[in-house]
C-alpha cells in the first residue's frame, strides 16, 4: 500500500497461511491483507496476460475458503473491522461473479458456503450503512459499495432485493454529504479525500448503470 514503505511480503500458500499474522504490527497491512486484495493479482494476470485459469482460478477459491474457515468474527475480530469487511466483500463479490460462479472450478457446497459468508457480512454492511457517523465520509461510501456489490453478485441472500436498493439509496443519499456545494470540495480533512471520494462516486454511479439502476438527477 503506497505510503506506508513497507516492504512487500509473499503470501504464503494457502495451505499454510496463518490469517492471524500481522508482520509490521500495522492495522493498515491487516486491513488490506484481510480485504484479500492480493487476490486481484491472480485475476489481472488471467484477464490481461493469459495466466492459466487452471492454476489461478482454484487458488482464488481456496484462499476465498481459507479465509471463511479460520476468520469467524469469534476467532479474529480484527478482520471483522468497519474498513476491513466492505474491502473483503467487494473482492469476493468480484471474483466470484468473474471467476468462479457457473465454472467447472466451483462445487455446488463451495458456493452456499462463499454465499453464506457474504450474507453475514452483508447484514454488518447493512448495520453500517444505517450509522449515521460513516455517512459523509468515504468509510461509510465503501459500506454502501460494498453492500452493493454484494447484492448484485449474489442475488441469493437473505433480503438481497430490499439489501440493493438500501445500499443504491445510500450512495444516492450520500452523494451530497461528501463535498461542499456549489464549489465542489470534499469535507474531509485532506486534498486526497477529494480525489478518493470522487473516484468512489464515479464506481458508485458506474455500478448501478451496468445493473441497470443508473443514478439520475440531483446527485
């Protein structure tokens, strides 16, 4: 993660990774590291270098169901943060819906657990959404995004229709609470939240039009 200078790690393999392990004692590398965004990479090198969908595509399940296997919010409630669950969820919904789902690489009982586990962490997402201390802020834009994506990707859970146009209303309402009108300046504290929450309201608006929700009017 740029800014931190801490020199990268290899990720061990999944049959041996210990999601406990916090090698720099620093929130910020467990965050992302339990977001599994490290997952991105074996989807980059099968969409834009040909990678083996034969090797990368069962490594991105497993680690997915490594992961859901030793991290109940019991056993590690570090990875059960308010920045960590709508990172993780955004990746999971994504690789799923990209990779995996309807595949050869994916059991029936694999995707009601992959399911299940987003489902519990969609209703987290769906507690944040409603705190109304993440509301103008680009936390609480991410709740939403996350809840989202969740939704669209996995149409199976629990409430997932009333769950999507939560999270869609939620990005809608939120939209103003993040800049300051007419001049356009975002309210956090620092010049790279403006360019941050730009960046998320540009995924936000470009999610709902792919699924057919496209965002019109005031915001």
């Amino acid at each position: 993660w740029p800014g931190l200078g801490l020199a990268p790690i290899a990720v061990p393999a999944v049959g041996s990774i210990n999601w406990l392990a916090n090698p720099y004692n620093n929130q910020t590398h467990y965050m992302y590291f339990h977001g599994l965004v490290f997952l991105l990479a074996p989807s980059y090198g099968m969409l834009s270098a040909g990678a083996s969908a034969a090797t990368y595509k069962p490594l991105i399940r497993d680690y997915i169901l490594s992961w859901i296997a030793n991290n109940s919010k019991v056993a590690n409630p570090q990875a059960w943060t308010e920045e960590t669950i709508p990172r993780r969820v955004a990746v999971m919904s994504y690789l799923f819906h990209r990779h995996l789902d309807g595949t050869a690489y994916i059991a029936p009982a694999q995707t009601t657990t992959i399911t299940n586990s987003i489902a519990e962490q969609a209703v987290e997402l769906s507690a944040l959404v409603d705190d109304l201390q993440y509301a103008d802020d680009n936390h609480g834009f991410m709740h939403r995004l996350g809840l989202y994506d969740a939704c669209v990707a996995f149409p199976a859970i629990p409430n997932a229709t009333t769950l999507r146009a939560k999270a869609r209303q939620g990005l809608i309402d939120s939209m103003p609470l993040l800049f300051v009108y007419p001049s356009g300046a975002v309210v956090e504290q620092a010049n790279g939240y403006h360019y941050v929450n730009l960046t998320f309201v540009e995924e936000g608006v470009t999610l709902c039009e792919n699924f057919s929700e496209p965002i019109t009017g005031d915001p």
